[in-house]
C-alpha cells in the first residue's frame, strides 16, 4: 500500500486486513514485540484517508477483545490513545458526528474506568460551559422571575467553583441563593402519579438534551421534574466535594 491511495477496494482492503491479522498472532504468541500491531495500526491511520480509517477502525472494533488483553494492552494502550486521538482531531465535528461517536464508544470500552488519562485529576472545571438564560421577564408569562433567576444563576457558581469560594462576597450569594431554591424544592411537590406515564414517554427525548432548557415558560414544569430536580442536586455534590477537596477555605461558612 502506498501512502495516500485508497483502501476501498475489496483486493486492498482484504490484503490489509490479512497483514494485520498475521500481525495480531504474532503478538499474542510473543514473537514479535506486543507493541507492534497497535504501532502498525497508528500507521496505518496516519497514511489513509478519513473514508479508509473508517474501514481500519472497523478492524480495530471487530478485534476490540483481542486488543484488550492484558499482555497486549499493557504494551499498546497508549498508542492506541494518541490513535484515536489524533484520528478525533481531523474529523469534523459537524460532517463526522457518527465515526467520531464510535471512536469516543470504542475508547470509553477499551479503557477500564481507573484509566488514569481518563480521569480528571486535577478537579479542573470546564469554565467555559455557560448556561444563557434571560436577564429580563418575558410579556405574558406568568412565573416568578426572581426565583427564575435566582435558580439559573447557580449555573455561574457550578462552572467554576474556585472563582466563588475565594470571593466572600460570591460566596455568600450563592449560599443565599442556594438556600432559596433548596427551599422551594421542599416545598414544592413533584409530578403526581397519573403524570410519571407520560414523563417515561418523553425520557427518551430529554435525555438528547446536553444544555439544560432554560426558557422562562418551562419553569413550572421543571420545578415539578424529579429527573430536574436531581441533575441540580448533583451539581450541588459535585461542587461541595470541591469544597472538601480544597486544602484552606477562608470563608464565613
């Protein structure tokens, strides 16, 4: 195979499939070096073209457990990560949403949840993970607009912790304002048993959503949403094991 031709025809792609299955015996049986096949693959990704490295990943997934034994994981799990790594950085995060999906699958299978290139060591918050909502009330809505903005501007506090908990003044707003909505949670009952029917219809289509839905028309509804409910309480967690995790708070708890 030469670098930059294509791989699409069944002869091509039968011969590279064949060289790197006598690759992978190779390495289980301890003839060659256990690094090599993941070393062969990297390659093979580097000199082909995005619609190749589709058929090279589909290798990768098919022999995904072969892979992933130990003698050969040790040996090559890191050049498997700069791989599909490197693989993520020249695909298009518009046109290539579905290969990228199953890189991003593959590797959340690949690597056990120890893995420490998948952990977030440091604790560092993703700052620049805003949530918009409105600054001022919309005509004919009928809703408690302070509240609205009193529980909306948590978000400000959850995306960067550190900011708050050296800042007294920060810090004694967001208590207060945590207190008011922890309060009206109390307070506020959740759906009633004749409505979990139809939440459990729509789950499926909540669960597509990765940015809360903050419009000011939805607020009573998702006052009454156990599932809302719980995603801010766990911001809540999130956030005070950063407290615990901190060395030295000057605040005034």
């Amino acid at each position: 195979m030469q670098c930059g031709n294509s791989v699409d025809s069944g002869e091509s792609s039968c011969m590279i499939t064949r060289l790197l299955d006598m690759m992978l015996y190779l390495c289980e049986r301890g003839h060659v070096e256990a690094g090599m096949v993941f070393q062969l693959l990297e390659d093979l990704t580097d000199m082909s073209t995005i619609k190749d490295c589709k058929h090279v990943f589909g290798y990768i997934e098919s022999k995904q457990d072969v892979l992933g034994k130990q003698e050969l994981f040790r040996r090559g799990k890191l050049v498997m990560l700069r791989t599909c790594n490197q693989l993520l950085q020249r695909l298009s995060k518009s046109n290539d949403v579905v290969f990228r999906g199953r890189i991003i699958m593959f590797l959340a299978h690949f690597f056990p949840l120890s893995e420490r290139s998948a952990l977030n060591i440091k604790g560092v918050f993703n700052i620049s993970n805003e949530t918009k909502y409105e600054k001022d009330p919309t005509a004919g809505i009928s809703v408690d607009f302070n509240f609205y903005q009193t529980l909306w501007s948590l978000q400000e506090h959850f995306r960067n912790p550190a900011s708050t908990t050296t800042n007294p003044t920060k810090w004694q707003k967001f208590a207060s304002n945590l207190m008011v909505v922890l309060s009206t949670f109390e307070s506020q009952t959740l759906c009633s048993a004749d409505g979990k029917h139809n939440n459990t219809e729509q789950e499926g289509d909540a669960a597509s959503n990765i940015k809360y839905l903050t419009s000011s028309k939805l607020m009573a509804l998702e006052l009454k949403d156990a599932s809302f409910r719980c995603h801010i309480l766990v911001q809540c967690l999130i956030f005070f094991d950063c407290l615990k995790r901190q060395k030295k708070i000057a605040l005034p708890l």
